[in-house]
C-alpha cells in the first residue's frame, strides 16, 4: 500500500531509459515529440542535450538517462522528448524542459495497492527523486518525482543559458514533430 507522502493513485505515463522502466504522473507532461533536431550550446553541462524550438519558445531537453546516472542516450526511432512541467524551488510558476526518453509506452492507471513504498537502500543513498514503485505484472516500474529529478538541472540549465540563450540559438529552426 502506498504510505509514502505524495504518492497518488492515478495515471502515469511510462517510459524506458537504457532497458529500465519508469514513470511520471500525466499531469505532469504536457506533450510527447519525435526527435529530429536539437540544436547544442556550447559549455552546457553534459546532461544538457541541446534546445528545441517548440512553437517559438526555447525549450531546453536534458537527457534524463544522464540525470539519474546512466550512459547518454543513443537515439533510435523510438526517441522521444517529453515536455514537462517543472517547479524549481522558490519559482511562483512552472517552467516547461523537455526530457529525452529510449520510448514512451503507455499511460497507465495506477491504484493504491499497485504502488509500493521506495525500499530502504542505505543512509547514504538519496533516493527522495523517486515517489515509489509501481507494481505491473511481473515487474516493477520507478515512480519518478520529476520536479526533483530535474529541479537542480532546471536551475542551473536557466541559470546559464539566461537570456542570451535566444541570440546563441540565433533564430535556427529546430524541428521536433509529433
């Protein structure tokens, strides 16, 4: 049963990274695109994929895979970015970031008994990024708390691309489809 605070029965959109499934509550995306085009800025953090052109605002795209600890991505036809919404700590507003993924797979209802609470793994271990472990079939799927996830990338992603960021991209096209 899930007893940890913020975990919600509902739906979730899940997703793979580098063979392992995750999730993120629906809410929380606002859109899934093909990947074609990211456009790179020089001296970003290495998790910090490029920035997309999404109806002529500049959406930075991290790849989460890197985020959390894992090899970079390496795009197939199954790469998608996930625009979500993120809260930074001491923000009044959400920002929007895209988020590369190996594949989206489905939106999935949750209830209370299919989400258990995150396991103990050590005192030194932070795993407050992770809301729990949703259970499907024989396997399970980490319930990801987005807005920690990204929260330190999203400050620093805003934090040093600035304002500037428009004149840097210099008004190039970036094509990403759904």
């Amino acid at each position: 049963m899930a007893e940890q605070e913020g975990v919600n029965s509902g739906q979730y959109l899940s997703f793979t990274l580098r063979e392992e499934s995750f999730s993120v509550e629906i809410f929380k995306v606002r859109e899934v695109l093909d990947v074609t085009t990211l456009t790179r800025i020089p001296r970003m953090p290495d998790y910090l994929a490029g920035v997309i052109n999404l109806r002529s605002n500049v959406v930075p795209v991290v790849d989460l895979g890197v985020v959390l600890g894992m090899m970079p991505i390496e795009k197939t036809v199954n790469t998608c970015i996930m625009i979500v919404d993120i809260v930074v700590d001491g923000e009044e507003l959400a920002i929007q970031m895209g988020v590369l993924t190996d594949s989206v797979q489905a939106v999935l209802d949750l209830s209370e008994e299919d989400i258990e609470s995150v396991p103990k793994m050590g005192t030194n271990l932070n795993t407050d990024f992770i809301k729990g472990m949703g259970r499907l079939d024989d396997k399970f799927l980490i319930l990801l708390d987005i807005d920690r996830v990204l929260a330190t990338e999203g400050k620093a992603v805003l934090r040093e691309m600035g304002p500037s960021v428009l004149s840097e991209v210099g008004g190039e096209a970036v094509t990403a489809a759904s």
